[in-house]
C-alpha cells in the first residue's frame, strides 16, 4: 500500500488548490479601513462624480419572491406579447450582466448582456444608438443638441439610480455612513438609507461610494421581510481608464431593422422621463401618500390593453385574487390591478393597495 | 545461497472472505526455469498479479530481481517480460502496431530501436507473416505467440509466463519450450505457471506447488521426486512370518494375498536412510521365503496429487 | 511517447473517425437545410441560423449551437468513457501497467487523449461549417451581438477562441468521464454513465427550483460563448468556465487519480 502513499500530494495539491482558491478571496475582501465622513459629505463625493471616464462590469440581482417560472415560458415560442412579459419577469429574477463605457457626459455606451444575445444603447454627443441583437432592432434617436445630458434609457446604473433616491427620499429618510466595504476591488463608504416610516416595505438602501472618485458602485435594496438583499445592482469590476474611443462610434450594421426618431428640434415632455414612450390616450397617474409609502394610482387604461394583459397565462401565474382585484406580492413592491381597471403600485403591502384603492 | 529472482514471505491475498493466496514464500533462484504448478483456481495468477504490482497483496512482501516489490517498480519491470492470464491485445491494431504500442508504454524502451526489437520478436515468436493483421484476425495460438512476443520485447532478466501454452498446438507448445529454452539459456530466470504436470516436467528444474492458495512443495525436481513416498514390497508364501519381521523393523505392512497361495506385503517407507537391503537381511536371517522384493517409488503425478489432493483437471 | 501512442491509436480507431465525421455532417447538414428552405422562416430554431443565408461564417456557429447540449457531450462520453475501462476490457491494462507505463503517466495520458478528443471534435464542427459556409453562402462582415461589424479575419480569430472555449467546456465532462472509466471493466457502461450525467447536468440547468446550485453544474456556461461575440470581447465567461472546469477536473482528476492508483487490475 505504500507505493501509493508518494502519490498523496497528487491528490492533496489540487485539493489545496482549491481550497485556496476559495478561502482567499473571502480574506481579499474583508472591509477596508478609511477616515470617517458624514452623510453630506459621501454625497458631496457622489454629486461630485460627474465626468468620470471608466469602464466596468456591473451585475445586477434580484430577489423579489416571484413565482418561479420554467425556462420554457421565455421560449420563443411563446406568444409575442407573453414573452415579452417574460422577458421582463426574468429581467427581474435572475441575475443580469451588464457592461458600461463612460467617457465623460456625453459618451456613453451600456451592454446588457443576455444568453447569445445582447441590448446595448449607445450614445455619442447627441445621437444615441439603441441596438437589439435578437430582432436586429436598431435606433437611432438625435437628441436635443443644447439640452441637459437625457438620461435615454431606464437601464440602471448606480450613478442614475442613486442621484434619483438621494433627490426622492431625504425628507423621509434617516441618513448614516454605516461601515466601510470593499466592491470590485474598491475602497467604498456605505451610505445607509433607512425609511422614517414603518408602512413601507423597505428596509433600507445602501449605496457604496468609491472612497476614491465618488462614484457610486454598488446600490442595494433591503426588503422589510427578507434577510437577502431584494435588489442589488452593482459593479463587479471597474476601470477607471478612458475607454476605447471606437466603442463610441457605432452605426446600425448592414441588415439591421433601423428606426429613425429625431429629438433635435422637440419639446421635452414634462414630468415624463421619456423611458416608456406612453400611449397618447393614457391617462396620467396620480399618487396617494407621501415618502417611502407612496402609492402611484394608473387609471384604468384602454380596455383592450388591460384585458389582453390579464388573459395571458403569466398574469395568472404571478397573481392572487384578492378582495377588491388581483395582486402581486413581492418582498418590495406591490401591484393591485383593482376590479375597476386601476392599477395601484407601491412599495407598501398588499393591504394599503386595497385601503387606497377604497 | 544461490541469489533470488522472486522471493515472497508470507503473501497473503484476501477476495472478501476468500483466501486466493495464503502466506506464500516462494524462493525463486536466479538462472532457472521455475515451474509453478497448481490446479484451476489454486491461485497461480493471484500470485502473478501481486508479483506484478497488478493487484496489492493483503499482506506479505514480495523481492523481485534484488529490490522490493511494489515500491520499485519502475526498475523491476522494465527487466521483467510477462505474459499474464492470457494474452490481451487492441483487437483493431495489428499484431505488429499492438507491440509497437506495447513497447511505447515504457518510458526507458528507446525509440530508436523500437522497430527493430518488435520485428525481432515477431520473427522469434513466427509471426512475421501474420504481423501486419488485424489481432482480432489472429487465432488463439497466433495470440499467444503474440503475448510472447511482447514478453520478449526487450533483453529480459526475468520472464514471468502465466500458462504459456494454453491453446497451442503440438508444434506450437514445442516451438514456446524451445523460446524458453533458449531465453534461460542466455541466463534469464524463467518463472513458468501451468497446471500441466508433463509440461513442467519437460521444461523446468525447479517447482513449486500450489493448492487452494497454499504452498504444499517446492525445490528441484529431483528432491520433489526423492520426497515422494516409497514402498517396499515383498512377494512371500509366509505372509505371517514377513509381516512378523517387516513390523520388527517398524514398518506396517499391508497384506494381500494372491490366488497362487502366496501373498503381497506393501510397507510405506517413511526413513529415506531406511535401505530395502536392511529388510532383505532381516527376512532371510529369519527364515523367511521371499519369492521378490522390490522397492516401488511414486510417480511424480501421484506425487503431486497426493500433495494437491485432487486430480489436476478439478477447479478448486 | 505513450502519449503518441495514445493519439495514434485513438484517431485511428474507426470508431472515432466515424464519430468524428459525423460531427463534420453538422454543420453540412445546417447549410444544405438552409440552403434548400427557401421561406426563411425566421425567429425559430437555434441562434444564428436565421443569419446563415446573410453570412455563411454563422454555419460554424449554428452548428456549435447544436452540437453543445448533445453531439458533442455523446462523443466525448464515449471517448472519456473508454480511457480505462476500454484497456480493461481489451485486458490491455494489465500488459500496458507490466511494461511499466507507470499508473499516474497512463492516468495523465488517457485524460490528454480526451482532451485532444474534445480539440478535434470541436475543431472539426467548426472547420467543417466554416468550408460548406463559405461554399454554399456569401462571406461578409460580421455582425456582432453588439451590433458592431468585424471583418472576416478578425472573426477567424473569435473563431478559434470559440473552439477553445468549447474545448475548455468539455474538460470538466472528460475527467468526470475519465473517473467513471476507473471504476468500471466496463466501457459501454461507463460512457453511458457520462453521457446520461451530462444530460442531467443540462436538465437540471433548467429547473428553476435548483438555482442555487447551477453556477456549480459543469454544463452551466456550456452556452456562453456569446461573450466571444461581444465588442469588446467579454473574458468574464471564460474566466469563469475555466475555473468552474478547473474545480471540476481537479475534483474528478483527483478522484481517479486516488482509484486508478489503488486499484487492482484484475482484468
Ligand atoms: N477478482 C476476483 N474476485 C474474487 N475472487 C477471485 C478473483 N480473481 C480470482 N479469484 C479467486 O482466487 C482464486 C485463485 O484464482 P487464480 O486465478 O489465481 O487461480 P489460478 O491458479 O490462476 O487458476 P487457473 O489455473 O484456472 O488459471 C480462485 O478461487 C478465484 O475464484
Ligand atoms: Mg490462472
């Protein structure tokens, strides 16, 4: 038996190996030690960030406590109008890769990367490039060429998303620079948001801002309920380099289905944020509450619409009747699509839905 | 003492609750043809195996050409041609390719020979003109003369040949006696296992036997055959006086008595130093008539199944 | 020297000739299909096939598409499969083991015959689509999946990344394979095993429930080498296939390692 005993370190080696290739980058990232700053003085650093050139990978996770769904209802086989709310529902189940080339204001590039395909928009100067591999969907929208840099696309980034809630919450929010972590390599200071209120489903948000540049790299939203984070969007890497000028400088590829809109010369609508191009009958939203608990009430739209939308076999996966409509529960947010065609949204539970939809 | 090509101390092999090879010592002097002798399922090839660092033994130690086996293996095979449980080949190379492959498989053979040695040995084994078929092609002698073939691959100094003219033909099992004959000669030791009496008798000068795992004899020849029992038999028409005599000299004569009046005294000698000429005295100084005496020794096939306890043809 | 032997034996056998340009009929098959629908029905079927009549350099990377989840695990199940198993059954093992090969050296040369198996295999379906491609349809520019044009030597070079990753896919299933292979004198049983633990692999990539468990599955990134397609090009996906592979052929090569060298070669 002992001419085998020589042959343990063949064995052991590679178990080391292994061992050692888990153990060290959990020693890697232990939390970093840097001056201490306050609240304004992290979002000063953020405020500050603008005009950064970097490129970096992001990953964005979901944990929402949706219904899990076969793979099989994103299948292309699947009605057109179902998949696409598949296609959504994943966007908000699983984990997304997401890649961003910033130069600047005014050249940016953002890649979601999916299986075998990809969404990128892409903007240079005033043209702003959006590209769809799947449909070979290009277009091409020219931006006002004075106009304040348009944030064009609802992809997240931390940047868009944390100036969005520092501006939203702070009369509701108790603000406090909790620890110090490190996120893609970085030295960050962890700003904790948490709600005033009780009546929300939000814990609290926590952003993490490079001790460096300010910037923001990691966005996380803890939900009331659960003990993992309900959604975290962050970088997995970062380079702060100006990226390659050429990825910038993209045009619709032969045999692209291509969309021409041109902004240049038209008003900005108010108050709309121009992510979701709405019908021109829908209604506008109103709001019930304040803060953290505010609900968004949407009117009953057009009846075809709401109808084709609850005859699909998801809505009758994803909801439960409730009294008064069917809801959508998840750990952050609610959804009410009341009797009578409203639909009210918040992130509050189900129960204030119904008590504001009386 | 003669130098050792195998020597083992109390090899054990255990399959689950059986034991296949029961503290075997074997001593294999350097130079000889050994002839390892048993019936089906005595354990022969168990012990092969384990010489061959092919199986682990459950206990015991095993020398092979001076160095201990397992642990220098790398040394020790490169010395040792083996031919085990059969010849085995890639039935979709030809015989030529399967040594050639063989032959690779050890990292000291040198390349630039390689060609050479393997024509060399299917010359040897009279394959040359089946070299370039198929091994599935091959009959059963052509396989082992193959297996041979790849025994003999290189310089030897030890050939351990597991049952090596299974499936030959007569011409064929005087063709591999005579390889043997003339790889000894160049002074290789020849370890032959076989469950054929005749075959061992014919080629080797040292045997050793086993039975159900055991060792139960082993030496040259010639002391197997001087160990064999002997028996003293006296042709006398006054069986009660001989038997009176023969018991006076120890022995214990059994008595059968003839047709013609006289009878048969059969005694087991046990005392090799026991002379039938001491017994000769002894009868005629007492008076006894003695129509014939004589002095019956055992075959050596009677020898070995009274060792075996079995005829050579019974799976054990 | 083994390790010539080895190659020598394996890509001369007929079996993995035969299994070899069957794989060849992949992408051939891909083009002449396309080829010969004239309705390009578009939407359905495996990524890229709509874009083959376009561009025939996609035939390569249809065929890839196709071959992963199936062709591809089979040949080289059958391949990994019949490493030991296959010399013990032939009782070669035994004669290979006297002469000494010496049991880690014959471990390591087996396991590098597989892994040539899974170059060839690879570089035959991507060889075999590239040639029909470049008969039976125009070459062009290609198409990125962000939407950016390279031209058709830059996508030689994505090509032979491609294969690589491929190849780098199939290393993790060659040692599982290669471990099966110690445990058993039987070699059909043993590429059985591998072949039917791929599908599994596969199958349970896909159920929902078991999410937290796939990142570990060894046919988890079999399908992303759309990062090869990307501008730039994306390492995250092969970074992380070759260290899930690594882990894989670690655990299972360790495995073997630890079985083949305490084994009795009674065959
Ligand atoms: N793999 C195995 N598992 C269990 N028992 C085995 C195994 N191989 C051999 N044996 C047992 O060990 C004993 C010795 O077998 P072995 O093959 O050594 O006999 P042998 O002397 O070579 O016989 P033969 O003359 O038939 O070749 C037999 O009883 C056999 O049943
Ligand atoms: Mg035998």
């Amino acid at each position: 038996m002992n001419r085998y005993a020589r042959w343990i370190p063949a064995v052991a080696v590679p178990a080391l190996v292994v061992a050692g290739a888990i153990a060290v980058p959990a020693v890697a990232s232990a939390a970093p030690t840097l001056p201490e700053k306050s609240p304004a003085q992290v979002l000063a650093m953020v405020a500050d960030a603008k005009g950064v050139s970097y490129s970096g990978t992001l990953e964005q996770s979901s944990n929402l406590g949706l219904p899990q769904l076969p793979a099989s209802a994103a299948s292309p086989h699947a009605a057109a109008s179902d998949s696409t709310a598949a296609d959504l529902l994943q966007l908000l189940s699983r984990t997304n890769r997401i890649r961003v080339y910033v130069d600047g204001e005014t050249k940016q590039r953002v890649q979601v990367l999916d299986d075998l395909a990809e969404r990128d928009v892409v903007r240079n100067g005033s043209t702003v490039w959006t590209w769809d591999s799947k449909g070979r969907k290009a277009t091409k929208v020219t931006l006002p060429s004075k106009g304040a840099a348009t944030k064009s696309d609802s992809t997240v980034t931390p940047a868009s998303l944390a100036a969005k809630l520092i501006a939203a919450v702070q009369p509701a929010t108790q603000l406090s620079v909790s620890s110090t972590a490190s996120i893609a390599g970085r030295d960050a200071y962890q700003l904790t948001m948490t709600p005033k209120t009780a009546g929300t489903l939000v814990r609290d948000v926590v952003l993490s801002v490079d001790a460096k540049t300010g910037l923001p790299l990691q966005v996380r939203v803890d939900a009331t309920g659960q003990k993992a984070a309900a959604v975290t969007v962050g970088f997995t890497a970062i380079d702060y380099g100006k990226p390659d000028a050429k990825l910038f400088d993209f045009s619709a590829p032969s045999g692209a289905k291509v969309t021409t809109k041109d902004l240049s010369q038209a008003k900005r609508p108010e108050g709309n944020h121009g992510a979701v191009p709405q019908g021109a009958d829908a209604a506008r939203p109103s709001t019930v509450g304040t803060g953290w608990s505010t609900i968004a009430v949407l009117p009953a739209a057009s009846d075809d619409r709401s109808r084709g939308l609850q005859s699909q076999k998801l809505f009758g996966q994803l909801t439960q009747k409730v009294a008064g409509g069917s809801a959508v529960q998840t750990s952050l947010v609610s959804v009410l699509f009341a009797d009578d065609g409203r639909v009210l949204v918040g992130a509050v539970p189900v129960s204030a839905l119904q008590a504001a939809a009386g | 003492m003669p130098q050792l090509a195998i020597e083992t101390h109390g090899l054990t092999k255990r399959f689950g609750a059986q034991l296949a090879v029961d503290g075997l010592d074997l001593a294999v002097p350097a130079g000889t043809v050994f002839g390892f002798l048993g019936p089906n399922g005595s354990g022969k090839t168990t012990t092969i195996r384990m010489l061959l660092g092919l199986a682990s033994s459950t206990d015991g130690e095993i020398r092979m050409l001076e160095e201990a086996m397992p642990s220098a293996i790398e040394s020790v095979l490169p010395r040792v041609g083996a031919l085990v449980e059969g010849p085995a080949f890639y039935p979709f190379l030809s015989g030529r390719a399967n040594l050639l492959r063989l032959d690779a498989a050890d990292r000291r053979s040198p390349l630039g020979t390689r060609r050479a040695r393997v024509d060399a040995a299917l010359e040897r084994v009279g394959l040359t003109a089946a070299a370039r078929k198929r091994a599935h092609a091959y009959s059963l002698g052509m396989k082992q003369r193959l297996g041979l073939a790849n025994a003999l691959l290189a310089p030897r100094d030890l050939l351990i040949l597991d049952e090596p003219t299974n499936g030959l033909d007569p011409q064929g099992t005087r063709e591999v006696r005579a390889i043997i004959r003339s790889v000894a000669d160049e002074g290789a030791t020849v370890f032959v296992s076989s469950h054929l009496l005749s075959e061992i008798e014919q080629l080797c000068s040292h045997v050793a036997v086993m039975s159900r795992g055991r060792l139960v004899a082993q030496g040259t020849l010639q002391e197997l055959r001087a160990q064999s029992i002997r028996r003293l038999v006296v042709l006398s028409p006054d069986p009660d006086a001989a038997r009176r005599v023969l018991a006076g000299l120890g022995l214990a004569p059994s008595v059968r008595v003839c047709p013609d009046g006289g009878a048969e005294l059969t005694a087991e000698l046990p005392d090799p130093t026991m002379l039938a000429e001491n017994a000769t005295r002894a009868l005629v100084e007492a008076g006894v008539r003695v129509r014939g005496i004589a002095v019956a020794g055992e075959t050596l096939e009677e020898r070995f199944v009274a060792l075996t306890g079995e005829g050579f043809d019974v799976a054990g | 020297m083994l390790l010539a032997s080895e190659l020598g034996t394996l890509f001369r056998r007929v079996r993995t000739i035969a299994m070899l340009g069957a794989l060849a009929l992949v992408p051939i098959l891909i083009a002449v299909a396309v080829k010969v629908t004239t309705a390009g029905d578009s939407g359905r079927g495996p990524a890229f096939l709509d874009q083959i009549t376009q561009n025939g350099l996609f035939v390569a990377f249809t065929a890839l598409v196709v071959s992963i989840p199936l062709f591809l695990p089979m040949t080289v199940g059958v391949v990994a499969g019949d490493t030991i198993a296959g010399e013990a059954s032939h009782g070669t093992l035994r004669y290979l083991l006297v002469a000494p090969s010496g049991r880690l050296r014959l471990l390591a040369v087996k396991y590098a015959g597989a892994a040539a198996f899974c170059l060839a295999a690879t570089s035959v379906v991507v060889v075999s689509g590239v040639i029909v491609g470049a008969l039976l349809f125009p070459v062009r520019d290609v198409t990125l999946l962000s939407g950016d044009t390279i031209g058709p030597g830059d996508f030689a070079i994505r090509c032979v990344l491609l294969a690589g990753y491929v190849v780098l896919s199939l290393l993790g299933l060659s040692a599982i394979g290669l471990f099966i292979s110690t445990l058993t004198s039987v070699p059909v049983g043993a590429m059985a095993a591998t072949i039917v633990l791929s599908a599994v692999s596969q199958i349970l990539d896909n159920l929902p429930q078991l999410e937290a468990i796939q990142p570990y599955l060894f046919s988890h990134l079999w399908l992303g080498f759309g990062d090869l397609l990307r501008q730039p090009i994306s390492w995250d996906s092969y970074g992380q296939n070759a260290l899930l592979q690594l882990g894989y052929v670690t655990v299972f090569g360790g495995a073997a390692v630890w079985r083949f060298l305490t084994k009795d070669v009674l065959s």
